[in-house]
C-alpha cells in the first residue's frame, strides 16, 4: 500500500512551497492542495519564467502529473479562472490535468467584501488579513451554512447564493461599512459579482470530484501522491499565534482533513523553512530585525509577498520556533530555502532560546502568541561566498548545526529561485 508524502511550511509562509513541489512532482503521480485559499501564493521559476500560484497545485507544469484541489481549499472562482487563463496562455494544459473536490468551498465575492468590513472595524487591532474573504469562508463553512463546487451544478444554486449573500450583506451594515466604496481587483463589488458568475460558469467544464475516494483509491494501486500545504505552521489556526493566524489547518494533521487519508497513510513529511525568518502582516515575531541587516534580508531576497505585494517583515532563523514546527508536524525531512540571501554575511545568528519571566527557555510559551519574547542568540561564521553545487564548509558547520538542534536531517538546500538551483543532500530524496 503506497504512503501519501506531505509538504508543508514550518514558518509564517513564503518559505518557498512551490519550488519544491515542482521539483519533486516527477516522481507523484498526484499532488493535492489540502487547505488555504488564494491568500497563498507559491511561486515557481524555470526557463527564465515565472508563475504564481494561488490555488491550482504547483505540479501543474508537469505533463505526467495529476492534480487535485481538495476538500479543503477554499476558492474564488474568479481569482482560480484567471490563473487558469494565465497558465493556458503560457501554454500549460491546465484542463488535461486538473481536477476539483466538489466538497470544496466556494468564496463569494460578498465573503471578500465582509473581510474588509471585518478588517475596517478592527482599527488597530486588525490581524493583516489578505483581504481574500478567507476567513468569512471558513466561518461559513464552520457555521453549516456555505456552499460548495458541487452546489454549482444545483438547480437551486442561485437562490443559495442569494440567501447567503444577504446574510453577508446584513453583516456588513452591522459594522457601518459603506460596500460603494470597496474594489475588489480594482473593481465594484457589482462588477466583480459579474464576474464571478462567469467563472463559475468556466468551471463547470472541469472534472468535480469525489477527491477522499480518488486519492484513497489511488494509494490503494500503489500511485504515488503528495499533499502540497499552503501558507505556515506557525499560521495555523490552533497552534499558530493566536489571533494572527489564517482561518485552517496548516499543520500536517491538516492534510488528513483536507483530502480525507487516514493518519496510517501518511509517508514522509517534507518541512520547508528558510534559512532566515519573514512574516507578513501583524503578529509577534521574536527574532525581528529593524535594523540594516534586516533591510539587506528584505532587499536581497526579494521579500515582498506573492499574493499581497506587501513588505515582508525579515529576521534571523528561530530555532525554538522551528522545534516546534517539526514536532506538531512529525518532520522526517528538513529542506531549507534561500541560503544564497545570506552569502555576504560575515557572522550569522541563531536564536536558540528566549528570555521570559527572569527564565532562559527554549520552548514556546502560551504568552508567545501576545508578545515578543526576547531571543537568546548563538553567532555562527558566515559562508561569505556564492553558493553553487558544492556546499562552502561555514554552509555545512550551519546545517548541521541546525540538524544538531532540531533532530531531523536537512535534506535538500536551495540556493536560487530556480528550479535547477538545488543541491540534494539525500540521494533517496528524487528517487
């Protein structure tokens, strides 16, 4: 019986997901997106391309390949047509090879509008969301009362989405928000509405499956699957830092849910984290740089988010934080992104515990989500070198120091946006 291998981000996202799973896909048969909605963004770059990836699975560009948006996605259908669009324009055959969970929940432009009242009546206090309608989604979906892919196909879809909407609408007055004022993609919400209807109408000629039978059945003939996570642990609505979290299950229990396996069919789980720390929007951030050096890390990786445009708040790699991560995920294997951001650091620090309440801890407190704890940090010597396919030794002395403290091998370090900027340190890895 063939395992269901996870992919999943152990930081606050834009680890660097994408790249991976396009790496990787030549040997699934299958890979399935298990939770999020279009506030990810997976970015992927190859022969002088790139794309960005807000819902489809980034094992689209592979011919062989079968892809799944599972149960636990969430999508907007006019925010999934036009990427379809993009794609097909660059000349992916998205329809060939793209399947849908009818189990899916759909986001209505009204959930996109009730995220902005939500954030508008927050002031201060708001949490940073992406303004997709992501968490009103979930909320309806929590609450029984949202409407899925498969509903699209229902004679009585129209009146559902109505019925919805209103209640919406009811919300969104409550909180004294002026919708004429919204634009949703530089668009009325009247306009948008319009098309979205379009799109879900696009959608219906795309194949709405049943994914927890198709994904279950295919383990069953030994195929090869990959469940693709978005966003990151440290974002997860139970384990994250509470309130500034997304709306899902990131975590690699998430997958179970989102796509309908069993926990005994889990294989491998592939964590992925940068070799330094970002976070977007609000939240604490123990290890967060405000200085030059932060900058530099913003500037020279590019840290600014595929989605949002926003900045990208930079810092030193937190390994209690880490720890964490590969314990609520159960790691098997470590990949590590965008180790040449760091190539002209002369010195590198680590935090490897925090100062809280006159204690030195190396663990995360229930008060972390609320407040900064103050990082106690070990300074390791910098590569000071481009990296190409052989590891500088300060490279390998950081790893392994990092292996040393988490108990779990780093197999695969990127060095470059592209695809074929890799160096596998697991020859089992590609096979």
């Amino acid at each position: 019986m063939a395992k269901l291998d996870l992919l999943l981000g152990l930081q606050w996202g834009d680890e660097g997901k994408g790249k991976v799973v396009d790496v990787l896909t030549p040997n699934y048969d299958i890979v399935a997106r298990f939770q999020g909605g279009p506030n990810a963004g997976h970015t992927i770059e190859f022969d002088g391309k790139k794309f960005v990836l807000h819902t489809i699975p980034s094992g689209v560009f592979n011919k062989g390949c079968t892809n799944i948006i599972g149960n636990g996605v969430i999508i907007d259908a006019k925010i999934l047509k036009d990427e379809i669009d993009d794609l097909q324009n660059a000349g992916v055959d998205v329809k060939a090879n793209l399947m849908i969970s009818d189990k899916a929940h759909l986001i209505f432009p009204s959930h996109r509008a009730l995220d902005a009242a939500n954030e508008n009546a927050l002031g201060k206090l708001k949490i940073g969301s992406t303004l997709k309608g992501i968490g009103p989604t979930y909320t309806d979906k929590t609450a029984r009362r949202g409407v899925r892919v498969g509903d699209i196909l229902s004679p009585d879809f129209l009146s559902r989405y109505n019925k919805l909407k209103e209640t919406h609408l009811a919300m969104i007055r409550s909180l004294n928000f002026d919708i004429d004022t919204l634009k949703l993609d530089n668009m009325s919400f009247e306009e948008y509405e319009k098309t979205w209807f379009d799109a879900v109408d696009f959608l219906k000629q795309f194949r709405f499956i049943e994914s927890e039978y198709y994904i279950n059945d295919a383990l069953d003939k030994g195929k090869r699957v990959l469940a693709e996570g978005a966003q990151g642990s440290m974002l997860d609505v139970d384990f994250g830092s509470y309130p500034y979290v997304t709306s899902s299950s990131v975590v690699a229990a998430g997958a179970c849910i989102g796509l309908g396996v069993a926990p005994v069919r889990v294989g491998k789980v592939y964590g992925i984290f940068k070799a330094y720390c970002t976070r977007v929007g609000m939240g604490p951030f123990h290890t967060e740089l405000f200085d030059e050096v932060g900058e530099t890390l913003r500037a020279k990786g590019h840290e600014f988010g595929a989605t949002t445009g926003r900045p990208r708040r930079t810092g030193w790699l937190d390994l209690p934080a880490l720890k964490y991560a590969c314990i609520i995920n159960g790691v098997t294997n470590l990949m590590m992104m965008k180790s040449d951001v760091m190539n002209d650091f002369e010195e590198i620090k680590v935090a490897t515990a925090y100062e809280y309440d006159g204690k030195v801890i190396d663990y995360l407190p229930y008060e972390a989500a609320k407040i900064n704890l103050k990082p106690v940090y070990t300074t390791l010597k910098g590569w000071n070198c481009n990296i190409t396919d052989i590891i500088p030794n300060e490279l390998e002395q950081y790893i392994g120091f990092i292996e040393n403290y988490l108990g779990v091998p780093v197999s695969f370090v990127s060095y470059g946006p592209d695809r074929t900027e890799n160096i596998v340190r697991d020859p089992e890895l590609l096979k």
